[in-house]
C-alpha cells in the first residue's frame, strides 16, 4: 500500500469545514527520548482546552521528529517531519498533525526552536533509549503550527484523522542542523497509507478558543458541509440581535433615511416652484409635480 502523497494534484475535495482545526498550545516542559528511529518529546496538558478538532478536545499525547519524513510530499520524502499525536478526551479517533521540514538557510521560530531541540538532543540523547529533561525556554507548539491552509485524510490502518502541511510551509533547517539529526536517529520505515486527501483552504484557527461558537462538521465524506453554531457566551441570542447589531440593518437605516431626503427635496422643489407661479405656500401633497404640466 502506497505512502499518502500530499499534493494539490492528489486532493478529492475541499474541507473547509470537515476538518475545523482550532488550537491555542500553552508553553510547556519537555523531556525527551531517543527511539532509534525517531525523537519523542513530551508535552504538558494544562486544564484549559488547548485543541478543538471537528468540535472535540483533544490533548497533545506525544510529539515525534523523524528524518527523512513519513509522508511524501508532490511524490518525494523530504528530509526530516514531526508530527504531533493528540488524544481525544471524551472519546473518539486519535488526531494527529504533521509538518514536514526541508533543508533551507531560511529561518523562522520554528525552525530556531527544532535547531536548538535538536542541537540539545546531540549531547544529551546521543543513542538510542536515552532519554532527558530539556531546558528549552518558550517551549510552544504555537511556534511550531503554522497558520497556513492545511491538508487532511483519514489512516486506513487506525482510523487517525491527520492533517499535513504541504511542502510550501515546510519548516526550513540548515544543512549542519539535518545532518547533527540524521547522525542520531535512523529512517523509520513506515508506510502512511490512507483514504482520499482533502484540503482546508482557511487553515487553522477560524474560530478562537474559548469563544464558545465553534464549527461543527464530520472529517470527510459527503461533498455538503455544514455549520452549526452553539451560542455559548449568551443563550438568549438570537438571529433578530443579530440583525440589529450588523451590517445589514446599518444599510437599511441608510436607505430609509436617504428616501426620505428625497422626498423632502422633491417637495421643496415643488413649493418653491408654487410661489413662483403663484400657488399656494401650504403642504404639498402627493400628486403628480406641478412642473410635469408646465406650459
């Protein structure tokens, strides 16, 4: 069974709301191991709700670095991957996320972050089942996750719902940096078979955290996708509030008040063009305009 290929030629349909992603990671202590074919890294799970995916918590089970990567991107491994494994806490499939890294003099948090994770797993997790507390200040996942349109399918093997970053927001390292890891661990031979490959062309985070409106829809399947909205923060909303504080009654107060500028006009006009003809200086009133039968 073929490796998923993540690339826009691969892609079935859209997801923009069948795989809603919404994070908020909080800094965290990391220890970290050494598994002969990848670095694992621990990550603390605070009581706030830190990911939403489809509408459910999960919790950052584990997060692991693999050179080359896992998955193939536009056909090609790329040199090194970390995929982040979350665990649902009320029940439901595993969830994963996945970002390859690519060699490049570029830079970026990210990528300043995994330079000094690695750099400090050289030398204190050099072989395989070592393992050590690293002392990395501002240790985020909110560094590591872009931002940027997103990739998703669902594994064949153990229904894990993923979402890979394509190749363009591959996170860069330096040559020295890839080298120092492919000196400590080896390739992992794994085969990331799937289902069909949808794309999030919003990305992540179009809802915030905490709000209490979240998007609700299923991982894959039917083309149709829904939106439902749980007003959390106040029950008594309703669509009427709505009305009033948007836009939409903004534009129609406009156009009342600009029709009856008009009218005002047309009647002075009207008025005015009586005195001047002799007529009487009362009220107009709403028949044809006296100039209509000007001679």
């Amino acid at each position: 069974m073929a490796t998923m290929n993540i690339s826009r030629d691969n892609v079935k349909g859209k997801c923009d709301l069948k795989c809603s992603y919404n994070f908020k990671y909080s800094e965290s202590t990391t220890t970290a191991k050494n598994n002969g074919e990848m670095l694992s890294l621990t990550y603390d799970n605070s009581s706030a709700t830190q990911v939403l995916y489809n509408n459910k918590k999960y919790s950052v089970t584990s997060i692991y670095i693999t050179s080359p990567s896992i998955h193939t991107f536009n056909g090609s491994t790329t040199d090194a991957e970390i995929c982040i494994e979350h665990t649902p806490i009320n029940g439901g499939p595993l969830f994963s996320v996945a970002i390859p890294i690519k060699s490049s003099s570029d830079a970026n948090p990210a990528s300043t972050l995994l330079t000094e994770i690695i750099s400090a797993c050289s030398t204190s997790i050099p072989t395989k089942g070592n393992s050590a507390s690293l002392n990395i200040d501002g240790f985020s996942l909110d560094k590591i996750v872009p931002n940027k349109p997103f990739f998703s399918y669902t594994s064949s093997t153990d229904n894990t719902q993923w979402i890979v970053y394509g190749i363009v927001d591959a996170i860069p390292l330096n040559s020295s940096t890839l080298t120092t890891l492919g000196q400590i661990i080896t390739p992992f031979p794994l085969t990331m078979s799937g289902d069909a490959l949808f794309y999030n062309s919003t990305g992540p985070n179009s809802v915030s955290i905490g709000e209490g409106i979240y998007i609700k829809c299923n991982p894959t399947g039917s083309s149709a996708e829904e939106v439902s909205i749980d007003y959390a923060k106040n029950p008594t909303s309703s669509g009427l509030n709505d009305l009033f504080s948007g836009s939409l009654f903004t534009l129609i107060l406009q156009s009342i008040v600009l029709i009856i500028i008009i009218v005002i006009f047309f009647y002075l006009i009207k008025f005015i063009y009586g005195k001047i003809r002799g007529g009487t200086a009362g009220v107009p009133g709403f028949g044809k305009m006296p100039f209509a039968n000007a001679e």
